[in-house]
C-alpha cells in the first residue's frame, strides 16, 4: 500500500479536520474533491509531511514521518498552488539546488520535461506564469522517481491543450503498477475518465472513500415528477432538487431496488455527485 492515512485530526484556528481514514494502492489514481474550504489542502500538507496531525498516523510505503522522513519524501513529488521554488533562479538553477536533496535525481529528466512543456531553461522562476510554474513543478516532480505524486488543484490552472497532456503523463506515470497519484481538483470530467478512488470532503468530515466503481454501484440520480420523487425511501434520499418542470433526488442505491417505471434513473458523474453532496451539506 503506496499511502495509509489513520484516524488524521487537524485543527487550525477554527477549522478542524476529523478522523480522516483512506488507502491507496500502488498503481491507482485517486481524486480528492470536496467544496472550498472542505480540508482538501490541509489533508494534502499533511500528507507531504508539511503539516503534524493532531491525532493520527500518515504511512508511505509503510513507512512513518517520525522515523523516516527522508526516506518518505524521497518518494514523493508534489505540484502545489504554494510557491516551491526560488524567484531569482532560472529553472536549471532550481532543478539542480533541489535535484541535490533527492539519491534518484535525474537531470537529463527534467530537461526534457521542460522542453516537452515548453519551458525555457534559463527563464527565471519569478518571471513565470502560474500555470508555467506548475508545469515546471510537475516536470521536478517527475524528475526523481517519485513513488506517489501528490497533486493540488494544478488542472485548473493549465490551458485546454495541457490538461490532455497531463492526464496523459498522471496515467503514463502509474502505468508500471508500482506508482500512484493523489490529484484534488474541481474539474471532475477528468475524474470520470481516469479515477480509480474517489475521497469526498466536506467540511473537514470524510463523506465517502471508495474505488469508483462501488461509487458509481452505490448512488443513482433519480428525476421526475415531484410527487414520485418524494415517494423514494426517505431514508435513501440524500438531496432533493425542485425544477421547473419536476424534482431530482440523489439516492443510495440498492442492487435489488425497483424505481417507479415513470422515473428516469440515472448513474451520477463525480460532478453530479458532489453538486448534491454539497447541496446537502449546505441544507443541513
């Protein structure tokens, strides 16, 4: 098991995230998603080792922060919206100040990472554009034999042409089956055609976890006139939506379950579910 996070708490200021539990196995990519302000970036801080839980245990590769810090982070790349590298340092000059941290660095890596994106290497850091300097994260990132990548909303910051390009090399990088990618972002399309796991926060709280396909299995997005929807199970009944026209309802779904022939029933997309998700969190 690539990541293990146990029981994780973390309060900062008013802020709590709680008893947070998921694994990742090598080879899969998970999405983390969840509103603003769910806990997204403080779980992945602490996943980098960046923040200390309150309570609780991260392990990577089986291995914990207390006794092998080193160890772990050599097997970690990250793109973060935080600023990693050094201003007044070209590219070259910062992959190779920060290459030196790493036993596996690989120069000739990261030259070619950045020429594949586009980046100049004797452009400085600071003259950069946002979505550049996460290209060139991700270009370090990729640049050490990195056993897990841990990526933080970067998607939404990359031109149309880019984000095929770099769901293409998230699964190039976990094609070997011995490397996976925890990527939280808000573009869910991507999800949908990649994930493998989904980890849904709200609120600090973890709604869900799960391979996708038990996901997809578990909900269904149920539409039609209001009064049927109102007849589902109200204990299965996530979210009600009203229209103009009729009423939607998220519902837990149960194999055997029979809906109303007047119904359309429907497998949710990650986007869906967590519109719902969110509305419910909002109701409550």
């Amino acid at each position: 098991m690539i990541l293990q996070v146990q029981d994780i708490s973390k309060r900062l200021g008013n802020f709590r995230l709680e008893h947070i539990s998921f694994e990742l196995p090598e080879g899969y990519i998970m999405g983390l998603i969840g509103p603003n302000g769910a806990g997204k970036t403080t779980l992945i801080h602490i996943i980098l080792g960046l923040y200390q839980p309150d309570a609780g245990t991260v392990l990577i590769g089986g291995k914990d922060y207390s006794n092998a810090e080193q160890e772990i982070k050599e097997q970690i790349g990250c793109v973060l919206l935080d600023e990693l590298f050094e201003g007044v340092l070209t590219l070259k000059q910062n992959a190779d100040v920060y290459g030196a941290y790493y036993t596996r660095y690989d120069p000739n890596t990261v030259d070619r990472y950045m020429e594949r994106f586009a980046l100049r290497q004797t452009a400085r850091y600071a003259e950069l554009s946002r979505g550049e300097k996460l290209k060139f994260q991700l270009a370090f990132a990729l640049s050490h034999d990195a056993k897990l990548l841990v990526l933080d909303e970067p998607a939404g910051n990359f031109d149309p042409e880019f984000r095929g390009q770099f769901l293409e090399i998230l699964k190039g990088f976990i094609a070997d089956g011995k490397r996976s990618v925890i990527l939280s972002t808000h573009l869910t399309d991507d999800l949908d055609r990649m994930a493998d796991y989904i980890t849904y926060l709200e609120q600090g709280k973890m709604i869900l976890s799960d391979d996708i396909e038990s996901v997809r299995e578990s909900y269904r997005l149920v539409a039609g006139e209001a009064y049927k929807i109102r007849l589902l199970p109200k204990e299965d009944v996530i979210c009600t939506e009203q229209g103009e026209y009729g009423a939607r309802a998220l519902v837990r779904h149960h194999r055997r379950r029979i809906y109303d022939k007047e119904l359309t029933v429907l497998v949710p997309s990650i986007e869906e579910l967590m519109y719902f998700m969110t509305k419910r969190g909002k109701q409550e």
